[in-house]
C-alpha cells in the first residue's frame, strides 16, 4: 500500500479547513485531515449520507453531538453514524482530525448530454 500522506507533517496552511485530502481519482473511500485554530468551531449539523470514522490526530476539543458534549484528545476515534448531528469545537491548542467515509457521489447539475 502507498503511504499517501503523513498526519504528523503537514504544512502551516491552510490554517482552517481540510489540510489534506486522498487525490486518487478510481477510490471508494474518502479522507480528510480537518484543521480547527484554537478556539474554532465547526456549527453543529446534521451529517452526510455516509458513516465517517473520525480520529484526532493533534489538540484538543469537543464534539458535539445529540446526546452532548464529548471531550477529544490526540488518539481518539468516533464513529458518527450517518445522518447524525455533530459538531466540533477547537481548544487553546487547536484541534486536527481524520476523517474517513465511503466516498459520496458527486452532485450534477442536469442530465447527460444528448448526442446531435
């Protein structure tokens, strides 16, 4: 298996947002490394049509879901089952996580072109 990135040595930018993402275009799979700058937040909303695995790879924070607030350390993992609400919100440190779901198909806009 090829090493696609290595979470522990990433650049300084983008300082919010995905950091990196997996580029393969024939894949099954998604993942994103989300960052949060301390004190960050990403609102609490309902989740995609997919389960995703997160794991937190540095900082601290909070994920947010219906039944409350969990606290996340570097280690962690979660699974948000699908259509599930969450949120996460950064701590002093700031907060960088993985997450991995079964890739989702891409949204089009209209039909296939016809053939003149």
């Amino acid at each position: 298996m090829p090493i696609l990135t290595n979470t522990a040595a990433q650049p300084d930018e983008p300082a919010r947002g995905a950091v990196w993402s997996i580029a393969e275009p024939d894949r099954e799979l998604d993942s994103n490394l989300i960052r949060l700058p301390a004190g960050d937040s990403i609102p609490a909303h309902t989740g995609a049509e997919v389960d995703t695995l997160i794991h937190v790879v540095s900082g601290h924070g909070v994920l947010v879901t219906d039944a409350g607030e969990e606290p996340l350390r570097p280690g962690d993992l979660a699974l948000l089952p699908r259509r599930t609400v969450r949120g996460f919100r950064a701590g002093e440190d700031g907060l960088e996580y993985l997450t991995v779901h079964r890739r989702r198909q891409s949204l089009q806009i209209g039909g296939r072109a016809q053939a003149g």
